[in-house]
C-alpha cells in the first residue's frame, strides 16, 4: 500500500533542500517531479527539478486532463502530473509531492489518505535571510514573505507540522513520519498479506479475539 506525502511551505522555506536530503536517506519513495511555466534557475535540471513547460504546452496538458492539480504561483503555471502520481502508487513506491498549500489541499481532497507535512520557518527574518540567499531580488522576496504571511496559518489543517531550523533535524523529523505512517494500522491491516508470510500470525490477526475485554 504505497503513500502518498505532501510537503507543503512557504517558498524559501526548505522543501527542496529538506526533499532532497530525504530521497538519498530513504528507500521506496520517489518525488513527483512537478512541471512549471517558470524559468530554470541556475543549476536547475530539467526532468529532475522541475519539468519545464511552455506555456502553450502546459494549457494544452490542461485540456488533457494531464494534472492532478495546478494553480497559477507569483505568475507561472504549476502542475503535478497524474501519471507520475498513478505510477508510482502502481508500482508501490511511496510519492513525495513538494507543492505549495493551495496544491497540498486540493491533493489531499483528491487522496483523503495523502499524508500532509507543513514546514515552518523558525523566524520570518530568517525565512527572508534564506530568499535572498538563494538568490531572489529583495522586491520578489518581498512578495514572497507577504504571500508567506497567509500561508503559515494554514499549517493547522495539515496533518504534521515540522520546524525547519536545522536541515539534519528537520530530514529527520520528516524521515520519522514517513516511517511511522508505513506503519499505519489500518493500512498494514488492509496489506498484512503482502507483509506477513507466516499463516499462524495473519490468522489469529484476522480471526482471532482480543484477550483485553473493552473497558
Ligand atoms: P523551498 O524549496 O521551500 O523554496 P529551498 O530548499 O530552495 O526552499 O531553500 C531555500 C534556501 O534556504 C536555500 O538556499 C537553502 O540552502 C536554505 N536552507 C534550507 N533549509 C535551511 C536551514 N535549515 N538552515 C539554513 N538554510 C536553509
Ligand atoms: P519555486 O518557483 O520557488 O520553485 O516554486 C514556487 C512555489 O510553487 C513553491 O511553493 C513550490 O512548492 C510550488 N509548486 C511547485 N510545484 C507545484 C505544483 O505542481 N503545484 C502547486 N500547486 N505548487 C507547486
């Protein structure tokens, strides 16, 4: 039963940085590579940051039905493709989507079970320390940090909440998540099978009772 996570922030945040670091500690996940209309920044790889579309080119995957959600950020298109997401849960690799909060909502309506991880930036000064640093224009960082502003308080409707103040912290805080919901009750109970060989265990689980009388 693989799982889908949504890690959501204000941009500037950490997502990318906190993501990466995660994927090379953490078998059985994948990120979905999202698509944008905006440009590369340097350094960025096309197919692994982001998949960079034309315009044009991501109206038409519009009308396709090609993504699961899309929203217009600071003017560009961005959109996280079905395909990846469907894949994924197919082949049984846990998803890591890295959106930002109104994509985090309209997924988590669409996979009700989507595990949802909110990231917070320790200060706001900080938070506009780390824009600059990576390179935006004080008036864009600017936007940003107002936008920032609407979004933290959307933290409370996510199912976790983790405070980026120390990269290897923070990796290992979403690493424990991502861990303790592959361990989710219902979730194993419904891929026991999968899991378990031994007939004994699957049918005293199955069949059997409870010795503890509720209370
Ligand atoms: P996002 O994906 O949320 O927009 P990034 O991962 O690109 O954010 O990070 C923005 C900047 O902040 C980058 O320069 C990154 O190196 C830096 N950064 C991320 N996490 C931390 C942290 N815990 N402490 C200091 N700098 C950080
Ligand atoms: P940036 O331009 O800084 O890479 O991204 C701007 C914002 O768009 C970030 O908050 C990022 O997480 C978000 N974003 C990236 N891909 C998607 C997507 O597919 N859908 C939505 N809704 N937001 C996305």
């Amino acid at each position: 039963m693989a799982k889908l996570f949504i890690l959501s922030a204000p941009s500037g945040t950490g997502k990318s940085t906190i993501a990466g670091k995660l994927l090379q500690q953490l078998e059985g996940i994948r990120r979905v590579v999202t698509v944008t209309t905006r440009e590369p920044r340097p350094g960025e790889k096309p197919g692994v940051d982001y998949i960079f579309l034309t315009k044009e080119e991501f109206e038409k995957g519009i009308e396709e039905g090609r993504f699961l959600e899309y929203a217009n950020v600071y003017g560009n298109y961005y959109g996280t493709p079905r395909d990846q997401v469907e894949r994924n849960l197919e082949e049984g690799y846990d998803s890591l989507l890295v959106i930002d909060v109104q994509g985090a909502f309209k997924v988590k309506r669409i996979y009700p079970d989507a595990v949802s991880v909110f990231l917070l930036p320790p200060s706001l000064e900080e938070l506009k320390r780390r824009m600059i640093g990576r390179g935006y224009r004080d008036k864009n960082a600017q936007v940003r940090l107002e936008t920032a502003k609407g979004e933290i308080p959307c933290a409370k409707r996510f199912d976790y909440i983790i405070i980026n103040d120390f990269v290897d912290k923070a990796v290992d805080q979403l690493k424990s998540v991502i861990l303790a919901s592959r361990c989710e009750r219902d979730s194993t109970l419904r891929n026991l099978r999968n899991l378990l060989k031994s007939e004994e265990i699957l049918s005293l689980i199955e069949g059997g009772e409870c010795y503890v009388k509720e209370a």
